[in-house]
C-alpha cells in the first residue's frame, strides 16, 4: 500500500474501496469481500445509506479498528451549527465506532461555514481524526481555506483520465490539501473500459484498463477509490502496486484529458438547481 500524509501528520491509504450506490445489504457483503481482498480505506457517506452496512462488515471483519481508515460525509441537509455535529454522533452510530478517519462536507452548498465550524469542533473533540471536503471547486476551496481555524486536509473531486483536474491539483497542493477522486473510472463514460490507449499499455504490463487508470492517478497523487460488487474485480483493482508506467506511457495518458465532467457537473445550472431543491425539500420534511 501507497499512503498519503495528510495536513496534521495522519496518514491515509491512498487506495480504498467506496459504496457509492450500494444498497445496506449488499454494502455488508461488498465492504466484507473488499477487506478480505487487503483494502483498508472504506469510503462511504451518510446520503448513501449504507453506513450501518459498512459498519457491520468492520466488526465481523476480524481487522483491528487501528488498521482500517473509515470515510464518511455530511450531507447538505444536515448542514448547520448543531446539525453537523449530531449528524456526525448519528454516523459513529451507524458505523458503530467511536472515531471516524475522515469526515467530508459533501458539496459546497448550502451554509458550508457553519457546517465547518461544526466539523472543527467533532475534530476538537476527537469525533474525527481528520476533516475535509468534497466537489469544492478551486474558488470554493480557497474560501474555507481562509476563514476557517482549522482548514481541510481533503479536498474529493470526480478525477480519472478523461478529466485530471489538473488546475484544481495544483490548488489543492498549493493549499496542502490531499486530491481524492470519486468516479476513477469515470462511472464507464466515454468508453472507458474499451479505450485503445489504456488497453495498448495494459497489455504491455499484462494489466486491464482499470488498473492502469489507478497507477496513472496514483503516481500524480491522487487518492483512489475505485467501486465494485465483484469480489475478483476487487482484487484486480488492488492489484496495482507491482507496476510502473513510463514517463511515455504517462505523457500520452496525459493527453485523453477533456478537461471536463463525465459524471456530474457541478457547473450545470439545471442539474445543481434540480440538486438544490431536492436539498431544500429534505430540509422543510
């Protein structure tokens, strides 16, 4: 394993298995098989709702809590000072520990500040071992960089090979802020799996198209947390510590950025203004 030295010295697996869109029961099962295949970051959210699952499958996993790094998030609705803070004593109960490693704000809406001060105190009280954020854009992220006491040591943004986030990597590092990607495989888009320039140099290594996007995310520092309910793709998807691209390889991977989403663009104004008012609903209810 490859680690990350966050901010406060904590340091993080920079390969990690997530749950995103994976119902309770299945999570138990998934979470369970990715253990078992050496993972030892589970990245999980509590608009996911599948903390209990990931927590069931810490306890029976027979892995001592010291050695597995937990991530979770705040979601927007539960932004605000108090709201934050119970919300994150709610997701130690559905996990079932008594310390997060990494608490994310989900998305830059809605009162972020307020939902950060919460966030510095659940740190202040050892709640959490490290904070930060998720889809802050460069603008966003140098905004609570700057007004709060304690700023973020992780910043999770959609990342893979059709989109870099080169300029936000820059920020990010200029800020001492760890790059985390969501969607490493950028969710199948833009065919993914069937790229020839990812294939030509998986074959040269007798790697797949996956695991060459990971050691190509990897060896620019980004912390990965490549998805999947199949437990020989986990261990194919793990399986990228006994490789090295060459400067070549890495230089024409370079070139498939579009410098855009493929995922969820968060510039969309129809798509944000749809998210906002799902938000705004769960807040009212």
């Amino acid at each position: 394993m490859e680690y990350k030295t966050l901010s406060n010295g904590v340091k993080m697996p920079m390969l990690g298995y997530g749950v995103f869109q994976i119902d309770g029961e299945t999570t138990e099962r998934c979470v369970a098989d990715a253990i078992a295949s050496g993972y030892r970051l589970i990245d999980t959210a509590q608009a996911y709702g599948n903390e209990r699952g990931v927590g069931a499958a810490v306890k029976a996993s027979g892995v001592a809590r010291e050695d597995l790094f937990i991530v979770s998030k705040v979601w927007v609705s539960n932004y605000g000072e108090g709201a934050t803070y119970d919300s994150i004593k709610r997701s130690l109960e559905l996990l079932g520990v008594e310390q997060i490693d990494l608490m994310l704000l989900h998305q830059a809406y809605g009162d972020y500040h307020a939902a950060w001060r919460d966030m510095e105190r659940a740190y202040d009280d050892g709640l959490v071992r490290t904070i930060g954020v998720s889809n802050f854009d460069p603008t966003r992220l140098l905004d609570i960089c700057t007004f709060a006491c304690i700023a973020p040591m992780v910043n999770q943004v959609e990342t893979h090979v059709f989109w870099q986030q080169g300029y936000a990597h820059e920020n990010m590092e200029n800020l001492g802020v760890a790059h985390m990607s969501w969607g490493p495989f950028a969710e199948g888009a833009n065919g993914f799996f069937s790229n020839p320039l990812l294939a030509q140099i998986g074959e040269a290594h007798g790697k797949s198209v996956g695991q060459v996007a990971l050691r190509y995310l990897l060896d620019l520092g980004v912390i990965v947390i490549p998805k999947s309910t199949h437990k020989e793709r986990m261990e194919e998807n793990f399986d990228v510590f006994d490789f090295e691209l060459t400067d070549g390889e890495r230089a024409k991977i370079a070139e498939l950025d579009c410098g855009r989403s493929m995922c969820f663009d968060h510039t969309d104004v129809q798509l944000i203004g749809g998210l906002l008012q799902m938000i705004k609903g769960q807040m009212q209810s």
